[in-house]
C-alpha cells in the first residue's frame, strides 16, 4: 500500500530496547529531518522483534510523540523479525497488475504457512527470457503472519496512531544508507552489502542494480555482546555495556566479547555464502554497516577481517538537511548509527 501524500513523513522504528522515529518535511527540494525522536523500552516490551507487552509499548510511544511534540499520526512502520519471508522465486511474466492479483494463488509453494494467513507484498527484480524462450519474472517476495502485524496495529491504535505503510527494515536501510548523489565509490551494477546491528536483530540486506536481492534477520545483536559479559563475568548490566562499547577496561571482558563477536561475524559469513550459492554473486564491493551494535568496541575491525571485505560505517544523515532537531552536534554523532531504519522508513515516500 503507498503512503498518503502529506507535507511530512514518519519512520517508525520499534527495536528490542527502544522505539526511534524520524520526521522528514516532504517537498520540491531536499528532504529535510525536522524531529528526531528516541525513548528507551522496558526489557520484556519486544522480544525476538515481536509485541510481547503491548501496553506498555502503547504507553511509550504516547510518551515519545508527547516528547517530540509531532502532529502526525500517520507512521511508515518498520517490521523485522522471523515471522516475515523474504524470498526471491521465479513466475511466469505478467504485468504488475495482474500480478497483484495472481500472487496468492501462485506462491503457497514458496512459504511455510498458509496463505490465508499471510499478508503478501513482492518487488519485481528483473524479467528474462528460459532457454526456450519463455518470458519470466524473478520476483521478491515477502510473506509476514498476519497475527505479527496485527499486533503492532493493535498497539498503534491503543496509542492513537496509525499506518500509512508498513515496511520491511531490511528495504528502509538503502534509502539512508546508500547516497543518492552516487559518490559512494562504487557502480550501481556492484553488490552490496548492508548490515544493521541493532540491539536484538540484525539486518542483513544485499543490492544489485540498487535492488534489494536478499534480505535475512538474525536474532543477535549489540544486547546479546553485553548479556554475554554480564553473564560470563557475573557483572551488571550498566557495567557490561560500559565495556560492550570500550568505555571501560576489562581484559577478561574483552576476550569474551571477542568469542561473541567470532561466532557473529560467522552468522553474517554464512548469510553472504547462501546468497552467493543461490545467485552465483562473486564480487561484493563494500559491506555498510549500521545499528547501535555497530558501536560495539572492536566490532568494525573484526568483520572487515573476518569477512575479507571493505568496510565502512554508515552515515543515516547524508541524505537529508538537518532541520532544528533536539540534540547537540555531539549527541548526533552518537545518535546516528542507531536511526539508519527510521530515517530510511521515513524517506520512502521521498526516493519511491
């Protein structure tokens, strides 16, 4: 469904510790970020990126759009979690249309559960011709649980909100991540491969010709480093996640966080293998990577190493203007790697 026209556009981003939301001023010139909103959830709110207390995930979001003071109800909400499918599948060619309209007959085969329990969506990726000349689509197609989604629209409503679209996170980061104006170093037709730590998720997109091709959600990420030393070394929270982020010394806390942060970096390696398995991909020019995770000490070094491929970090700001937002220059720059998902949700109107 596409977003309704209005003078401005809400990303909403709800993750396993916080809820993030960005509003950009939508217009004749550049997008402009004119609020920037962040307020922290209680452990046990989301879980594995589903709703588990949707009370108090409605009442954080009312404190949240009273923090920020914004009149627009209407969010682009962001999904990620492993009750969506992600698939590309091959079907004979038709046009969108119609397509729209055959895909539930036509996909049951390509996803664990039932249709009528799906909610379906699909971006058509490209159209070829078989070896005997039949003319074909390759599609991507996405598959959520319906009762997934309805209950996020449950806790929007209890809080007064609604959707005008909801997208996958996987698809929001490009449209942040990857700069418009190109000067990123590398062509179009060059893969890449962009990688959102967030705090319980992790995800992990790849583009082709500025398509998304894949996209795939791990369950671990910046919280589960710091749940390892707290539980390792018998430490509080606080002081786990002062060294997950290398704000404080620790040797043996290090050593564990370089154990976590191994086995991380081979979840990532084995999502790239299958791509590749699956489409003969050999040549990845850069991986990107995002995410409040993505601040883990050590973190950026270790996969550029372990996955033997240029790295750089992420810069959600590049484009859009900042407007007036309520932060400092300094707590920007730390804010920044964890809203690459709502600044990318809140420019799909913008760049689609």
């Amino acid at each position: 469904m596409s977003p309704k026209k209005a003078s401005s556009t809400v990303g909403l981003d709800i993750s396993t510790n916080s809820i993030k939301l960005a509003e950009i001023a939508v217009g004749r010139g550049n997008p402009v970020l004119t609020n920037l909103g962040i307020v922290r959830l209680p452990e046990g709110v989301i879980r594995d990126g589903e709703v588990e207390d949707g009370v108090t995930l409605a009442e954080s979001l009312k404190e949240l759009w009273g923090m920020t003071g914004i009149k627009e109800r209407s969010v682009i909400l962001g999904i990620s979690n492993q009750k969506v499918i992600v698939r590309p599948i091959e079907l004979p060619y038709m046009e969108k249309e119609e397509l729209e309209t055959a895909l539930r007959f036509q996909v049951q085969e390509f996803i664990p559960i039932p249709i009528e329990d799906a909610i379906l969506d699909f971006d058509i990726i490209e159209e070829f011709m078989t070896a005997d000349e039949e003319r074909m689509l390759t599609v991507l197609l996405v598959a959520a649980h319906k009762d997934m989604i309805q209950s996020f629209m449950e806790v929007l409503r209890s809080a007064g909100l609604s959707t005008s679209t909801i997208d996958l996170k996987a698809f929001a980061l490009p449209r942040s991540l990857i700069a418009r104006n190109g000067g990123q170093g590398y062509e179009e037709t060059d893969a890449v491969c962009l990688i959102n730590i967030g705090a319980g998720i992790t995800n992990v997109t790849i583009l082709k010709d500025n398509i998304p091709r894949f996209a795939r959600f791990l369950l671990r990420g910046g919280d589960d480093f710091a749940k390892a030393i707290m539980n390792r070394l018998d430490m509080d929270w606080g002081e786990a996640e002062e060294i997950r982020r290398g704000k404080q010394v620790s040797e043996e806390g290090f050593s564990v966080l370089k154990q976590e942060v191994f086995n991380f970096i081979g979840e990532i390696r084995r999502s790239i293998d299958y791509y590749i398995a699956q489409t003969q991909e050999r040549v990845f020019n850069k991986i990107i990577v995002s995410g409040s995770g993505s601040t883990t000490v050590g973190l950026i070094q270790e996969m550029s190493q372990g996955l033997r491929l240029p790295l750089e970090v992420g810069k959600p700001f590049q484009n859009v203007q900042l407007g007036k937002l309520p932060f400092t220059p300094e707590e920007l720059v730390e804010i920044e790697p964890s809203v690459a998902v709502s600044v990318g949700l809140a420019l799909r109107e913008v760049m689609e």
